[in-house]
C-alpha cells in the first residue's frame, strides 16, 4: 500500500502497522507542511456563553 492510498484511508479502519507507518512518515514530513498546522492553531476562535454559541453557528438563542 503506497502512502498516498494510507493518507486516503480512515484511521479506524487502518491496522497497527499502517498508523505506525503514518507517524513515521510525519516526523520526515518537511517543515513547510508543519508551519501550516501551526497557523491553523494559531487561527482558533474561542466564543463564550450561549449568545457567542448562538453567533457562531448562526442560529437563535433557544436553539444554541
């Protein structure tokens, strides 16, 4: 099974070898895959209370 065909396949139906096979091939990913994930961290919205639940799935009070 090549590594493209791995990446496609969901983690539940992967047996140990192959997760053990991804995480390998993440530490020799290069680092420019590895600044992406960072900036995507860094873009994390934290709503509180009901009324920013409500905004941030666009929907009504009762319903959040």
């Amino acid at each position: 099974m090549t590594l493209n065909e791995l990446l496609e396949k969901p983690v539940w139906q992967m047996k140990g070898e192959e997760l053990l096979f991804l995480t390998q091939q993440k530490v020799m990913q290069p680092e420019g895959a590895e600044s992406e994930m960072s900036s995507a961290k860094e873009e994390r919205h934290f709503v509180y209370g009901l009324s920013g639940l409500a905004r941030l799935f666009g929907c009504s009070l009762p319903t959040a």
